[in-house]
C-alpha cells in the first residue's frame, strides 16, 4: 500500500496518513488495522542535510532516525533507541541512507551539517514514525523522497519554491518503476 501525508503532498494512488511524527503513527495504524495490508511504501519530500545531493533527487530509504537538534549540543539526551531500520544491515554491506524525522525542519546550516556527519541523508517529519508501524506490524516498508530543499535558512523557501515539481517527479518515479503495484 503507497501512503503519503495528504494535505499539500497527495497522490491519487496513495493515502494519507497524516503530518508530523503522531498523526502520521495513528494515521497509518488505522489504515493498517482497517486495510490489512502485506507492504508500504511512503512517498514524499525531504529535505538534504548534504550540500552536495541535487536538489530535486530522489532517494529511496529504509532506515530513518529520531534525533532532536537539542541533542546534538548536549541540551537533552533520550532513554529511546532512536534509529530505526527495516533491513539487517552488517560492517560488510553499505549502511542505508538515514532519513531523520522531527516534527521541527532544520534551518541551521551547522547543525545539518552535523547530522550529515553522523551519516544521516535527508530529513523528512513522517519517516521515522511510519517506519515504527511497519515495524510493530511486520510490515516490509521503504520511503520514496524527492529533495526540495537543504537544511538552512532558506530551507522554507526552497520547499516552497521546488514543491510542485518535487510531487510531479515522485509520481512519475513511481508509476514507472512500481507500475506493478498501482
């Protein structure tokens, strides 16, 4: 089943589940419990934590992060294992690309820069959350992102003005590699 947030990102072939960390968990438990379904795959934007990542890329993830900015500066600390992963990943297979979820988007530059170094890719509110469901389901999962922004202080902006053409390349993504499915 494809799902997305709905409100500014929908798709005629998914459904959505919500914005942010919570609506998107409750959001897609209810589908699940509703619908029954044996996969997901998430479509949406993100923001790119490396300078060197194309704006209007697109990625494919399954493992995704929760880690607050606070935390990178000592501010806070969580008891929580904060990475999450749908895959076995060992020391001899390339790590997955990391997508972090906050219900924050990061507008320091420094700070992206940091998460980059800690070998996270893209930041996105919802993956993180949807990847947890899949998890406690055993549901198979993946994320579909295409890069509308970095993350600085013109992260707003640059979302706003890649939007429309970030969603038309993630339908065409999927409807030509994942016809199959739709």
């Amino acid at each position: 089943m494809f799902v997305c947030t709905g409100s500014m990102e929908s798709f005629s072939f998914a459904k959505p589940v919500g914005i942010g960390l919570i609506q998107s968990a409750i959001g897609l438990t209810q589908l699940v419990l509703e619908k029954n379904p044996s996969w997901l795959i998430f479509i949406g934007t993100a923001g790119s934590y490396d300078p060197d990542t194309p704006l209007l890329s697109i990625k494919e993830s399954v493992a995704a992060s929760q880690i607050e900015l606070s935390c990178l500066e000592n501010h806070s600390y969580t008891p929580l294992d904060n990475v999450t992963s749908l895959e076995d990943v060992s020391h001899e297979t390339i790590s997955p690309l990391i997508v972090n979820s906050s219900n924050y988007i990061t507008t320091n530059a420094r700070l992206g820069r940091r998460l980059h170094e800690m070998g996270i890719s893209l930041e996105n509110m919802e993956f993180y959350a949807l990847l947890e469901v899949a998890k406690h389901f055993h549901l198979s999962a993946k994320g579909i992102f295409c890069i509308t922004n970095y993350t600085n202080e013109k992260a707003h902006e640059s979302f706003i003005a890649h939007h429309q053409e970030a969603l038309q390349r993630l339908e065409s993504y999927v409807r030509e590699r994942y016809a199959q499915y739709l």
